[in-house]
C-alpha cells in the first residue's frame, strides 16, 4: 500500500484490504455518524462524520498559503487517486490516460485557486512536483516534504483532493491537520465544505505533517458530469476555486461563512 494513499478510501486499497478496512468502517458507521446529512447543490454530500475540533487562532494578512495538487507526485498503482465514477462504473475515457481523473481535477484546480488568490490579493502559491511518480514520500520534491517545510516556516499548505464515488467517499470537507494550532481559516473552510474528525482513519501522512486537505467533493454524478460537460467546466472550476478562496479570505479576517 502507498504511504500516500488518498484520505479517501480508493478501491485498490479497499480490494486489498477488504475485511480489515471493512470492520473500521462499520465501527465508524455506528459511532461516529451524526444524525443528518447536508447535500450541497454544486458538491454533493458533505461529510457526515462526528466531529469537534474548532479552528481559533488568528490567521494575520501576510500568510503564505501554497496549494498543492493531491496524488501530483504518485502516480503508481495505489496511490493515484479516484477514477471517478464516469470512468470506473460508466466505461468513460480518462480525462487523460496517464493520469488519475482525480489528478487531472486537483492540478486545474491548484492552478485556478492561486490565479484567483492572487486577484483577491493572497500572499499564495502553487506547488508543481514535476514528476508524476516519486516512490519516496519523503523525498524533498514531494507535497508532503515540500508542503512540511512551508508549514514549519509557518505558512499554510492545503492539498486539493476528489473523494471517491459511491460507497467509498465521504464526501467534501476539510481534514484539519494534526496540531492544537488550528486557525480561522481552517474554521471558515469547514464551514463552506464540510469538518472531518481530527484523526480521520487514525492520522493521515498529510495532516501529520501539518498540511490540511480539502475533499472538493466525491467524483461523481451532478458534479463529475458538469466538470466533464466543456461547455460548464470553467464555471464549474470558477465557481469551487472562488468559494475556496472566499472561505480563506474570510477566515483571515476572522468572519464566519454562514452555512
Ligand atoms: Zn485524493
């Protein structure tokens, strides 16, 4: 199994660990569902996971925020991301065969967040691995070493993902990273997509190393098929990375997005 396998459950890693993953399923099925659902007109479902963890410290103006594709530097086998449901259930091409779909969407996302963020006058960046497969996840052109380090100069990395279709995502929603120092903007981004739990699957590699990852949504149905659809693609793109940026903005200036 790839250390950096998606926070979603892809089903490489559900086939390979069918009865282990299956138990601690259930047990979260059981005890950590809340009691309702949120079905977000643009997104889909929202994580419904039990969650308690509250984002307050300050985020000052100057933050450097650097955004980073999910699966950009691992593409092997295991830890590539979701096909998709178009491609997975409904015999689609791939967007591009030589990568994930799910890539293709986090690298036109990365790159419409920070061209938005700039506009909206954020101190942000991009982060380009360059190679679409590095064995190591601690090799220092990874997200992960590379995301690592901004934090620990005390920036803000954020990895865009896609969860998986069907049975096997949750849904969209901020995994925080692991840390007593969560933010505002961590605040405002859980607000606008959705809260996963602290130690979601135990810890990921991504929060430990204090980089938060956003679940855009599951690849599927309404929100696969208008990011496919060219003629709303764009807005599609558009209109996630400005909710995006508008959450940071406003958690750097301490407002709350109503739900
Ligand atoms: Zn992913």
């Amino acid at each position: 199994m790839n250390r950096r396998n998606c926070p979603h459950i892809n089903v490489f890693f559900l086939f390979l660990g069918a009865v282990g993953f299956f138990g601690i399923f259930s047990v979260l099925s059981a005890t950590e569902k809340s009691s309702f659902s949120y079905l977000d007109p643009l997104l889909g479902p929202r994580v419904d996971l039990k969650s308690d963890w509250i984002g307050r410290h300050k985020v000052p103006g100057s933050m450097h925020f650097l955004i980073m594709a999910g699966h950009a530097d691992s593409q092997g086998i295991s830890g590539a991301g979701t096909a998709g449901e178009a491609v997975a259930l409904q015999g689609k091409s791939p967007m591009d065969s030589s990568i994930s779909d799910e890539l293709y969407w986090n690298l036109l996302l990365r790159d419409a967040i920070v061209h938005i963020g700039k506009e909206r006058g954020l101190h942000i960046t991009g982060y380009e691995p360059g190679i679409r497969n590095v064995d190591d996840g601690n090799h220092p052109s990874t997200n992960w070493s590379v995301g690592a380090k901004h934090v620990k100069k005390g920036g803000y990395a954020l990895e865009i993902h896609f969860d998986s279709y069907g049975e096997y995502g949750f849904g969209s929603g901020l995994i925080p990273a692991i840390s007593l120092n969560l933010n505002a903007v961590d605040e405002s981004l859980a607000n606008s997509f959705g809260r996963y739990p602290i130690f979601f699957r135990g810890g990921l590699g991504a929060p430990k190393r204090g980089i938060r990852i956003l679940e855009i949504g599951k690849l599927e149905g309404k929100l696969e098929k208008s990011l496919r659809n060219k003629q709303s693609r764009n807005k599609v793109i558009e209109d996630v990375s400005n909710r995006i940026v508008d959450a940071i903005v406003l958690g750097i200036q301490g407002e709350k997005i109503p739900n």
